[in-house]
C-alpha cells in the first residue's frame, strides 16, 4: 500500500500548487539537518541524486527564460543543475532553445510568417523556421517565447525574451548542463562552430568546475576531453532494455554519464508499466552515471501505475531504479521528495513514499483493458554510440541579411504587453516569496 507524508511545519506550500505540485520543502536549521541521520541512495557515489532543471522552471515559464532560470533556482535544491539545449544563430551567438527550429518554442511564425524553410538535418527532412536563418540581433529584439502546451499557462507566451548562453551563465547557477546537438551539420552545411562556441562562452564564465557537457554525438564529447573537469554526458534518445559489456565499454571512451528515456527504465505500452529494466544496474557496474529524462507534473505525461502523481514517479526512478539524477520541467518536485524523510525507505517510519512496481495494475486490469503484449526494448548496441569525426567548419561567406523583413512596431501590442508584463511580475514575485520562505 502507498502511503505519503505529511505536510509539517518544515515545508512551504505554493499559492499555484497545480502547477508547482504541492510544496517545496524550506530548508532545514544546521541542528535540525544533524539530528536526521543520512540517507542511502543507491546512485553510483551513494550521494544525493541531482536534480537537473529542464530550461528551468518551465512547467511554468517559457523554456530558458530569466523567470524559468530565476524561479528554478530559488524554489528547488542548492545543488541543482540548470539544463540549456543550445542553437545557434545565423553570426553564431548562443541560445537557449530545444529545439533547432524556432516555430515550437517562440513567435518566430507570426513575426516573419514567410520565413519558413526545409533543411536536411542528420538525414532527415525538417521543416519550419530555423534560429541559424537569423542575426541574434533580430531574434532578440522580435522574437518572444511560448509555451505551446496546452496544459500550461498561456499567460506568460509573447512576453518573455529568448535566452542568450551568457546570460543564463549570469544567473550564476549551481551547475550548468549544456546540451550540443547537430554539431557536424552546423559545421559542414552552416560554417558555425558550435564546439569552439561552448568551449568559448565557458571559459569566459566561472563554471569550468560544475559543468556538464550533453550530445547524442560521441565525436563532440571527444571534443571536451581535454577539459577533464567537465563531466560528459551521452544522450540515448532511442528506448533500449539493456547495455551489454562492449557497449558499456564503448560509452566509456567518450562519456562519464548517460541521459536515458523513462521508457528504458520502466518499458510502457499505453500509458501501463509492464516491467523494469536493468540498465541503471549494469551502468553501474561500468562505473557510468545514468540520468532520467524528461519528467513533467501533468497527469497525461504520468504512467497509470503513478496514480497521477509525479512523487510516485520520482520514487519509481530514484529508489526503484537508483538513477543518479532526473531531469525535470518542475524542479521544486523533485526538490521536495528529496527533502522529505519519507523518501528514505532504510528509516523505520509510519510512512514511505513507495516506489510502483511495474506490471501490478495492468495484472489486475479488465482483460479488455489491458493493452497488447509488446516486444522488448533492445539491447544498445556498441556500433550505435561511435560517430564519425567532426568536419571541419566550412568556410562561407558572411550574409548580412536577418533572414526576415522586420516586423513593423505597434503601439497597441506594447500596450497590451505592458499590462500583461505587469500581472506577470505580480504573479512571479508572488512564487519566488513563496519559494524562498
């Protein structure tokens, strides 16, 4: 039976709970923290499991922006690493953005709405509205963020402002995760080196110590093996059930940890757990760190076996499986499951936050409701983590052009901006009081 703790004088809740999910846990006097004896972890150093903030806050705020920063920061562990994907514009300045087309995340569409265009990226036909198309100049100055899920307030989308590498390098985060992709396209096809710009933009910052660098491609992680103080990290965007010993051995070479799907821990078929993998295990054994990604609070990205409850699904993953760090949209979550004594099943306490168990509920599910039986993840396989080397950054000639007619100003839109803006900082400074109480 699952049981869960007890809101206690030592948590503080958020006016905006069903965003945030229940309450962010202050933090504890330096007599308070020594009279609680210390938890087992099962990650591979036995310490804290990392909480990764996913372009900040962004379960409330728009991905990457000073507010999803700011908010991700004062509401969630002293330790967290603020995660940023990064694009790169048309004169190669940085920016913070999940994807490399702008259409998913911004305003770009309706600001320069001839301005689409289809590229071939790593083989694949992509289409839509791309940051390398434009100056930085005109993106910062036309160009805002939106959410684009509808399960999220759409009261902050066209008033918060793309993100530049520096500035989220300014907000002085406990660690920084950098996220490189699409690195050899962007030096063959675009002349834009996108390593040379990390290692510039990080060398510039005081986060040399507290980095770590991301990419599904083991050519870039090469790349940062003579910055030993950063800790590379191969991403695994495809489902797999298992990492055999060459393969293991393989990672080795070019990483210290991997970001794996939830759906390679605990295997899904229609929103059921049907059973639980050994990839965390045999990570392990391979001395390699193993971190879990993308974890969001809405109940339609939550497997049935949660009960709808993200805290379950941190438990699933941290003390089920013994993951060394989650990457969430909601940080203060995590934060507060880390906090809580019931997270700690070594205790003898009243109460314990379980972790599900994959395959009970759909063994007790109406037969008509239970879905197909569905093959297994496969193995990773060795071939699938060596990449060819880098090509050398093209030499193209410099275009002046922004990629787009500049938009014309409009005084009502500013106005409307304004007010908007306005209830904006009242409803911010409201979760960041309530945050840091």
């Amino acid at each position: 039976m699952l049981h869960t703790c007890r809101i206690n004088h030592a948590e503080v809740c958020h006016p905006f709970s069903f965003h945030v999910y229940s309450c962010v846990a202050a933090p504890k006097t330096p007599a308070a923290a020594a009279a609680v004896p210390a938890k087992k972890w099962l990650t591979l150093n036995g310490k804290e499991p990392g909480v990764v903030a996913r372009g900040g806050f962004s379960g409330i705020f728009p991905e990457s922006s000073v507010n999803a920063n700011d908010l991700a920061i004062s509401s969630s562990s002293p330790g967290l690493t603020l995660l940023c994907s990064l694009q790169m514009t048309k004169d190669g300045a940085g920016i913070c953005l999940s994807d490399i087309r702008l259409d998913n995340a911004t305003t770009i569409s309706t600001i320069f709405p001839k301005g689409q265009k289809t590229y071939k990226v790593n083989g694949q036909n992509l289409k839509g509205w791309f940051a390398l198309d434009y100056l930085a100049d005109t993106i910062f100055s036309n160009v805002s963020l939106v959410q684009n899920i509808f399960s999220r307030p759409s009261i902050f989308d066209g008033q918060l402002a793309i993100a530049a590498v520096e500035e989220v390098l300014e907000s002085k985060p406990p660690k920084f995760w950098l996220s490189v992709q699409n690195a050899a396209y962007l030096a063959s096809k675009k002349g834009l080196g996108i390593v040379d710009a990390v290692k510039s933009a990080l060398t510039k910052s005081t986060l040399d110590k507290k980095v770590l660098i991301q990419s599904d491609d083991s050519s870039v992680l090469d790349s940062f093996k003579d910055v030993p103080q950063y800790t590379r990290v191969l991403s695994i965007d495809k489902e797999i059930g298992d990492a055999p010993k060459p393969t293991i051995e393989e990672i080795k070479k070019h990483a210290d940890a991997v970001n794996i799907l939830r759906s390679s821990l605990v295997t899904i078929s229609q929103s059921f757990a049907t059973g639980k993998t050994k990839v965390v295990e045999a990570m392990h054994k391979g001395n390699i760190s193993v971190y879990v990604s993308v974890l969001r609070n809405e109940y339609l990205s939550i497997t049935f076996d949660y009960f709808s409850d993200p805290t379950v699904e941190l438990a699933t993953f941290i003390a089920g499986n013994g993951v060394d760090g989650v990457i969430t949209e909601f940080p203060a979550t995590a934060t507060r499951y880390l906090r809580s004594p019931c997270s700690d099943l070594y205790r003898e306490l009243p109460f314990a936050i379980l972790p599900a168990e994959a395959g009970t509920l759909i063994s007790v599910a109406a037969k008509e409701a239970q879905p197909p039986a569905t093959p297994p993840n496969p193995p990773l396989d060795a071939k699938d983590v060596i990449d060819p080397p880098l090509p050398p950054v093209a030499n193209l000639a410099t275009k002046n052009a922004s990629g787009g007619a500049q938009p014309a100003s409009s005084g009502t839109t500013a106005t409307t901006a304004n007010l908007r803006l306005s209830f904006m900082a009242i409803l911010a400074l409201g979760l960041l009081l309530c945050a840091a109480a």
